[in-house]
C-alpha cells in the first residue's frame, strides 16, 4: 500500500518589522543612547514628582541659617553660623530681677528656649545636602523644584514649535507656487535676525505690552514662535521630495484628498525627521530659558527655575558661596548633554538609509 503523500503545512506569513520598530531595536543597542534616555527620563520623572508635591514640596521653607554650607563641607567655617554661636556664648549671666519685675523668673526658661532653637539652626544648616541659599532654603530641593519648570518650557516650547514648523513646511512643500514664495518670505525674515536677539526682542514687546506679563506662558510662546524656521526648512525639502513618490501618486489614484495625501500618508514617512528636531529644539529651549530668566525676562519672582538660581549665584559668588551656582548648573549640564547624545543616537536609530 502505497504511502499517502501529504503537502507540509504552510508557514504562517512573516510581517517585516515597520520603521519604529526597526528604530527601536537599532537604539537598544546602543549603550550610549539608552544611558541618555534613562537619564532623561529620571529627569522627567523628577519633574513629574516634584509638580504632584511628591518632592520639594517646601522648597520656600527656611531650613538652615542664611548660606548655609552643604553637608560635605560641614567642617568649614560658615561665618553665618558661627555669629550665631558667639552670640549665643557671649551673652551676659542673667541678674536677680524678681523684685522690680515679675517676669524676671521667666527670662531664663526664654534665654535656654532661644538657645535651642539656635542649636537646633546650626545642626540643620549642616545637614543640607547642597547648602542653603540667601533665605536659608535647600538649594536641592530649589534645584528640584525648578526642574520643573525649566524642562515643561523646553518642552513644551519644543514641541509647538516642531508643530507649527511640520505645519508649515508641509504647506510649502506639498503645495509649492505662491504658497511656497509666501512662507519662504516669512522664513527669511526670521532667520535674517540673528536667534537670541529675536528672542529678546519678542520677550521685551510681551514685557513692555503688559497682555502677558511674566510667567510659564509667554516664554513657551516666545520660543515657539521664534524656534520654527529651522523644523520648517527640513520638513518643506522632505514634502517636496515625497510628494512625488509612487505611494503619493498611488493614493491619489484611490481618491485620498489632499489632507489626507500630506498628514495621513506622507508625514508618517517624515516623523522621524520631526522627532530629531523635538529633542534638539528641547535642549535649545532649555538652554534659551535660563537666559531668559538669567536677564529678568522669564519666570517672575515667586517661581523658581535653573535661570532664576544662576541669576541668584551670581551675587553669591563675590562672597564666595558657590554652591547655588554649581548645583543648577550642574543639572542643566547632565540633562543637555543626555538630551543632545540621546538626539545623535535617535538621529542614528531612525535613519532610513540604515534599514
């Protein structure tokens, strides 16, 4: 009896793996680009906390005498706190007053309370990881406090500008003709003055103007309006090279309507392009809001941010209290140089020549 031949199973289709994937994998293995995101994204955990009170939540609390030193320098001299001591030893032996003044037995229970408090003072002064500021206040937790601040503007500030960038570009890519000429007038008009100097002058008309004052706001607005050009000159050459593509021509062919040819078929094909410009348009912002706030035009004054300390440190540092300004600059120094070798690896990892 002859044997009864039998086809094998056919094996189930293999899906190839799409650009984000193929990215990903591509960013897995480079160790320097994921230390970058883990750092990264404590940062924005940090961020996240200390906004829902997790942490520093009283960060404008007094918690040591003024200019406290940080922890590891707890044996150097702190002329703050030492005045505080001599005071306290060089007060005169209390005198027998009980007969012309009867709150006279009360003195000495006040006198040892008041000494108390001023051990007490000196021991927290010497417990701060980073010092205190001015006002006696944890510069760590101030570092903290204003990482919030400093990273939901860079951001934010990054991610309109990105869009509004992609808008623009897609517009004068896709369309080309007066739409171009238009929006490339605008382009050399904003780019003709040079980036800080138009920074300033936009924050000087909305300070001057009175309508937004100081604040979160107006220095999103600021950089985001002023931070385009460069997203939209990249995304215009790239719609003008993709709207001739044969999946453009094809979709065109089915009915899609132009709308749909720009934003559902041509821009998942150019994200990456737009992503990159995100993480280097965050760092930038970052960096212009310390100087913002750095020269009186960022967040007002019952805010902190790492502009607003540097601005503080640089009346500390003539009396030799350093630490403010190494702490906040310190933290702007980690997370730009994670978000700008994190950009290089992601601008590698999304490359599409590399798939």
């Amino acid at each position: 009896m002859s044997a009864v031949l039998t086809n094998p199973p056919a094996a189930p289709p293999q899906e190839s793996p799409g650009l984000w994937a193929l990215a990903w994998r591509r960013l897995k293995q480079d160790g320097v680009g994921m230390f970058s995101l883990a750092v990264v994204l404590f940062f924005l955990a940090m961020m996240a906390a200390s906004y829902t009170g997790l942490i520093a939540r009283d960060w404008a609390k007094e918690r040591g005498v003024s200019y406290a030193n940080p922890s590891f320098l707890a044996g150097a001299e702190n002329l703050e706190a030492k005045s505080m001591q001599q005071r306290e030893a060089s007060k005169v032996p209390p005198v027998d007053l009980s007969d012309i003044d009867p709150l006279a037995p009360r003195y000495k229970e006040w006198e040892e309370r008041a000494a108390k408090i001023a051990v007490t003072e000196v021991k927290r002064a010497e417990s701060l990881p980073l010092g205190g500021d001015k006002w006696g206040r944890d510069v760590l937790q101030k570092v903290i406090k204003g990482s919030e601040v400093s990273i939901f503007v860079g951001l934010t500030g990054a991610l309109l500008a990105t869009l509004i960038g992609t808008f623009l570009g897609a517009m004068a890519g896709y369309w080309g003709g007066r739409a171009n000429d238009f929006l490339e007038w605008i382009y050399n008009i904003f780019t003709s003055i040079p980036y800080i100097l138009l920074i300033l002058a936009f924050a000087a008309v909305a300070t001057s103007t009175g309508k937004f004052g100081k604040g979160i706001l107006p220095i999103i607005l600021i950089l985001s309006l002023t931070g385009w050009t460069g997203i939209y000159r990249l995304m215009r050459a790239e719609y003008i090279k993709h709207s001739n593509r044969e999946y453009v021509k094809a979709a065109q062919a089915i009915g899609a309507s132009n709308l749909q040819r720009m934003f559902k078929h041509i821009l998942p094909n150019v994200s990456h392009v737009g992503l990159v410009q995100l993480s280097q348009h965050t760092v930038q912002f970052i960096k212009a809001e310390v100087i913002l706030s750095f020269l009186g035009f960022g967040v007002p004054v019952d805010m902190v941010s790492w502009g607003t300390m540097l601005a503080e440190a640089q009346n500390e540092l003539v009396i030799g209290k350093w630490w403010q300004l190494f702490a906040a600059g310190a933290a702007m120094a980690i997370l730009v140089t994670a978000f700008s070798l994190l950009t290089d690896s992601l601008r590698d990892a999304l490359d599409p020549k590399l798939k």
